[in-house]
C-alpha cells in the first residue's frame, strides 16, 4: 500500500496487450465491447488490427489467415494491463488476465473511405446450451406420463457396464432423481438433471444419420452442454450420473426452497421438474428450458461471468450488505429514472386449489380466502397502485394433487375412510392434519410468500440507472452496489439531492479503445432505491431475504475471479491510459 495520490495511471500502451485468441491464432485488438447482463448470453464485438504495427513495422496478423478463421471457433480475449488500479497504489496484476471466452460467432469486413475495418463477433460459452437440443433417445410424445412413449429411459442409478440400461417411463426416472434433493438445494437439483440428459445419447438419424449430430450411425453424448453445465457453480444431483458435472459453490450458495413447513411441496416440485423436463423437449435446448421454463416458476436467475456462472435466487431489492461501493472518484456520469408505469398495491395468486386442504371450500377451514395467495406491502393503501393477479407456477398449482397421508380421503365427513369390503372393521384414518388447520394454513402461507416473491421481482421495475466510470472486473451481474453521492460544491451540508442509491447490476458493459488510449465500464441498475428505502421494513423498496429460499441470497460476484480484491473504496476515475501499441 503506497501513498493516496489525487490520480491513477494505468498504461495501455507499450509493454501492454490486449489480444484475441481463435483456435491457437492470435490477433491485436484494436477496440473491444462486451456486455454481460443477467438471464443473458454475453456477447463481444471487437474490432482487429489491420496494416503494419508502428513499432516493429510487422503486418497485422489478420491480412495472412483471415480465411482461416471459422465460424464456432473457440475464442477468448486477453488483457494485460499496467499501472495503478486506484489512488493507493494497488496495481493491476501481472499476468494476462482472460475478459472474454466463447465462440467466434462471425468476421465482418468494411471499408469506408479507404479504411478497412475487419469486425470480429463473439458469443459467450453459454450459447453452448442455447445450441444444443433436449433432444435424446428418450424422446417422447407430450402427454402426462408419457405412457405411449417406449420404455428406454436410462436409470439414473446405474453406472459402468449398466448404463443406459433399465426400461423406465422418462418423467418417473427424473422425478425418483429429483425427489431427495430438490429442498436442499434446488439448483443442484436442475443441474444434476440436465447433466444427466446432456450425458443421455442423441438418437441416430432417420436416413440421413448426419441429423444425429455425430455423422455417423453411433450415438453420441451431448457434449457441449455438458462443458456449459460444468462451468456453472452448484453440484449435480445426489444419485445421478453427473458427479464430474459438479463445481464447488464460491460466490453462489446452494438455493434451499422454504417449504418445509408442506410436506407435499417437494413431491409437487419435484413432478413439477421431472414433467417440464420431458415436456416438448425435442424441439427446445437446454438455454430455453431453464430460463423459459424452470427459473420462471422459483424466480431464479442465471448471473454470467467471463470464466464461470452462477445460478441465484434472484433479489434485486436485497438490503443486505451490498457487493461493492462506488464513490464519486470512481466514476464520471449518473443517470437515473424513476417512472413506474405500473406501480404495485398488491399480488394475487389465482389458485385453482381444491381437495383435501380447501382453500377454495369456505368455512371448512375458518376464515381461508377462495384467492390461492396474497402479498401486499405494510405502506401501501387502498389507492395507491394496482392489484396484479398471477397463476400459480406448476409446482405450487400441483400441491393439491400431492399428499403426505395416502390414508387420508376427500369429499367424506371428517376426513375419514369408510368401510368397505377389504376393510370391514375400519375405524376411520384421519387426513391431514384434521384439526387445528395447520397444514392449510401452511399452504396458504406458500402461496403467499410465491405473491410476495413475484410484488419483490416488479415493485421497483422502472426504476434504472446507468453508471459510467473506470475499467474494472470487480462486479459482475447481479451484483447489489451502493452509489455514493457527492454535494454541490456550494451546498455543503445542504444538498437533499446528494442521495446514496443502491441498485442492482442488470448489465454490465465493457469498452476498450486501444487507438484512442480510453477504456470504461458500465453499469446499468435495476430496482434502484434511496439508501432510506433500501433500510425500509414495510416490504415495499427493499426485503432482507428472497421470500422463497429466506437467507440464501447471492449478494453479487466478480467479473473476472480474483479481481474483487482488487476494489478500494477510494478508486479514482479519469487517469491517463497511455498509448497504443497498434495503428
């Protein structure tokens, strides 16, 4: 640690690089943009090198192997960097350090009055799932159990020389691997299942057996997926066949769904999984089912980094301790605005509950709505905002087709068997929870907290801002960061507007200009509240917890891992970048 000093260098410029990488060829970099948002593949656009290099005379490597470069090309951009990294004096680290990886996805060229540009287009490794097809030898057609589709489902408990035997209907094999796991840690519950079907064989061809993606008649694993999968933190299911599927949690943590308190609800997550799994799976990749399909239903979200990926309960009102401050040293421009078009009183879950715990049978259990759930904020009155009615996810609609008692019996007085001639002598069993409505009222209070889930995800939608400032990898998407305000110079002590903000990182956006000598980083925030708001209990601008997994928020993570420690809260914005190796 040196001296503060009132600025910071940071050269890029000679003795710096900034290179991309295609399949073992290597290319300077002139200009380089990437964006990283949540629920997103991130995407690059870099513009190369072209003529001679200034120093060395030598021409750009582009001119001599431009047809050599392919589409879905292994790709990924480094940068080395020297200098300071803030006014303390920490530095930027030695070594190259990897600000893109994916596939080049397409080389554009130009030319505008005598000057050639050659365009370079990449997509994050991500687009691996996005690219690859559910489809498998299991395949079947739609229908609830998927009865009229052949038994060849692989056993997910079987390895070695026995894999892939066993004669299975396919959604009774996903819900017997699910069904332990899915409360402990839901995500790992979803990744161990699709690893499982990424590690399923495609079915050969019909005709031509190129359309079984292998070129020949052999069967083939899916392998690009399962490389995405493995780069996503989180363990694979307990039981499957995707233990080498597995990355250990760092800035993750395991997303443990609160429902204890119904015993039913992991059956009904679980059916709710292995039924979405199997469902229309031919013509859908792996991206669209978690983000269409599964995330949806537990408000859950995919937060993409350069190196790795992370699956989080998604919070982006959480009032916890904030990943990283931003001080007014440390970035140039502010935006902010604050229209909320449609601004929430309250949401309500339609149910279509009926059965044994009679949410929609007045009277039997006291004073239980007919309307399946219900979440409104402590500040809110009668007229101020709308009421948002919402359906109820799968899992949570298909409560009532579950029971923890398989004695127990609707529709029958007091809940109770009746005899019959295989039981002549029976008493009567009691069904769930008979008295004290217990177990109803649990049921209701897991609809609400779903209600309160979805007013959490949209009570400050509109509400954005944009932050410009210097070039660092230290925040990633979905990053929870405080923006510290400065006064008027003249208004010391005075100024209302010097406001802190919090925010959560919905983009984040990264442009070098290496012919210029300038580089930024951007955020763009989402639910962005007042540093009151954010400390506010009414559960209208800000929560403590995620209403579906309590704790188990991910606070946020680095662009680059490792570079979080890089962060100081003293930064400074605006240093000289040096010059440019390339013309």
């Amino acid at each position: 640690m040196g001296q503060t000093k009132q600025w910071a260098l940071t050269h890029l410029g000679e003795g710096t690089t900034l290179t991309l990488e295609v399949n073992g060829l290597k290319f300077d970099v002139s200009q380089f943009t990437s964006s990283f948002a949540v629920n997103e593949i991130p995407s690059a656009q870099i513009l190369l090198a072209v003529g001679r290099n200034a120093r060395t005379l030598e021409d750009a490597v582009i001119h001599s192997v431009f047809s050599k470069v392919k589409q879905m090309q292994p790709a990924r951009v480094t940068l080395q960097l020297k200098g300071d990294w803030d006014t303390k004096g920490i530095q930027w680290p030695e070594d190259p350090f990897v600000i893109f990886e994916g596939y080049m996805v397409g080389l554009a060229y130009t030319k505008i009055s005598g000057k050639i540009q050659v365009i370079a287009n990449l997509r994050h490794w991500l687009i691996d799932l996005a690219n690859s097809s559910c489809l498998a030898k299991n395949s079947h057609p739609a229908n609830p159990w998927a009865m009229t589709s052949r038994a060849v489902m692989a056993n997910g408990n079987l390895t070695g020389a026995n894999l892939g035997k066993g004669n299975y209907i396919a959604s009774m094999v996903w819900y017997k691997t699910t069904v332990d796991t899915v409360t402990a840690d839901l995500w790992g519950a979803m990744k161990g299942l699709f690893c499982q079907l990424a590690d399923v064989k495609a079915e050969p061809g019909v005709g031509d057996a190129k359309c079984s993606g292998a070129g020949t008649e052999a069967a083939v694993k899916n392998d690009r997926a399962s490389n995405a999968l493995k780069k996503i933190e989180g363990p694979g299911a307990k039981g499957t066949n995707a233990p080498n599927c597995d990355k250990a949690y760092v800035y993750g943590t395991p997303l443990k769904l609160d429902v204890a308190s119904v015993p039913m609800a992991t059956e009904s997550v679980s059916r709710a999984l292995s039924q979405g799994a199997v469902e229309s799976y031919a013509n859908t990749n792996f991206w669209d089912k978690m983000l269409g399909t599964f995330f949806p239903q537990f408000n859950m979200a995919i937060y993409p980094s350069v190196e790795f990926a992370c699956v989080a309960a998604d919070t982006p009102a959480y009032n916890g301790e904030p990943w990283k401050a931003i001080t007014p040293d440390e970035y140039d421009s502010f935006q902010m605005q604050a229209e909320l078009d449609r601004p929430l009183r309250a949401v309500g879950v339609i149910s279509n509950y009926s059965g044994d715990y009679g949410l929609v049978q007045a009277g039997r259990y006291g004073s239980i709505p007919i309307v399946g759930g219900c979440f409104s904020a402590t500040s809110v009155d009668a007229s101020d905002g709308v009421v948002q009615y919402v359906s109820p996810p799968a899992w949570l609609a298909g409560i009532k087709d579950a029971t923890d008692n398989v004695s127990g019996t609707s529709g029958i007085g007091n809940d109770k068997v009746t005899k019959t001639a295989t039981t002549p002598n029976a008493k009567g069993v009691a069904g769930p929870d008979p008295k004290g409505d217990k177990l109803a009222k649990d049921v209701l209070d897991l609809f609400n907290r779903y209600a309160q889930s979805v007013y959490v995800a949209n009570m400050l939608r509109g509400r954005t801002g944009l932050v410009g400032g210097k070039l660092r990898f230290d925040i990633g998407p979905g990053s929870i960061i405080i923006v510290k305000a400065s006064e008027e110079k003249f208004l010391a002590g005075e100024d209302s507007l010097a406001m802190d903000l919090v925010g959560s990182v919905a983009r984040v956006t990264i442009a070098i200009n290496a012919e210029s000598a300038q580089a930024q980083t951007t955020f763009s925030l989402s639910h962005v509240r007042t540093n009151t708001e954010n400390s506010s209990t009414d559960g209208r601008t800000s929560v403590p917890v995620h209403p579906l997994f309590g704790s188990r928020v991910q606070a946020g993570m680095p662009l680059v891992p490792g570079h979080e420690n890089l962060n100081r809260s003293d930064g400074n914005f605006g240093g000289d970048l040096g010059g440019s190796d390339v013309t």
